[in-house]
C-alpha cells in the first residue's frame, strides 16, 4: 500500500552513514547515485509507478515549484519510498475503545466467568 499520493509534499532523505574517516553523510553505497544530489530537497510527488523495476514502487516527485537550499540538477526524479519523508505532520490516528460489545457477546456460558 502507498505510503504517499500525487500532491503530497515531502523531501528527500538518502540512507545515511560514515565514510573511512568516521564522518558522517550519505551512505556510501548511495553517494555516488543521481539520486543523492537531491538529497535535502523538497518537492511535490507528481506520479506513482506501483510496479518499478523489480516489483518496487516508485514516486516521481517534482521540484519545481519549491526553493531549495540545494542546487537541483533536474526538475523531477523518481525515488524508493524508503528515500522520502512526508514534510507534513500528522496527527496519530486514535479509536477510540468500544466498551459496549453486543449483548451476548461479553459473556461466557460458563455462569461467574464473564469479562
């Protein structure tokens, strides 16, 4: 199930990691891909490709109509959904607990053992 649908915003936050020298960045296994340079970037996903390469989805997000800190070399890239974060906050999504089950269903047919 997507995690995320056309027009939401999020920004794009590659697997992080340390280098030889114990500094900390992108991973390095990723360091060297097209996707890395958007890294930080935020952006509008525009299209959903369900079945990417290798059965896993992709996100194109697009960043035109954002300003970034960040020089993007293109304006649209696809992404793993692992690789983007939704910039919106949103509230945890709480039900409430429904203490009054059906009549008959709380009880059990042995006499002094109902819950």
């Amino acid at each position: 199930m997507a995690q995320y649908a056309p027009g939401d915003e999020v920004k794009v936050q590659m697997p992080r990691g340390k280098n030889k020298r114990g500094v900390g960045g992108i991973n390095v296994m990723y360091a060297t891909s097209q996707e890395a340079k958007f890294d930080g970037a935020v952006g509008t996903v525009t299209q959903i490709n369900p079945r990417g390469p290798l059965g896993i989805p992709l996100y194109l997000v697009d960043f035109t109509k954002h300003e970034n800190k960040v020089a993007i070399p293109w304006q649209g890239q696809w992404f793993r959904e692992e690789w983007i974060v939704s910039t919106e906050r949103r509230e945890p999504v709480i039900q409430p607990a429904d203490h009054g089950a059906v009549s008959g269903y709380a009880r059990t047919s042995v006499p002094g053992e109902s819950s």
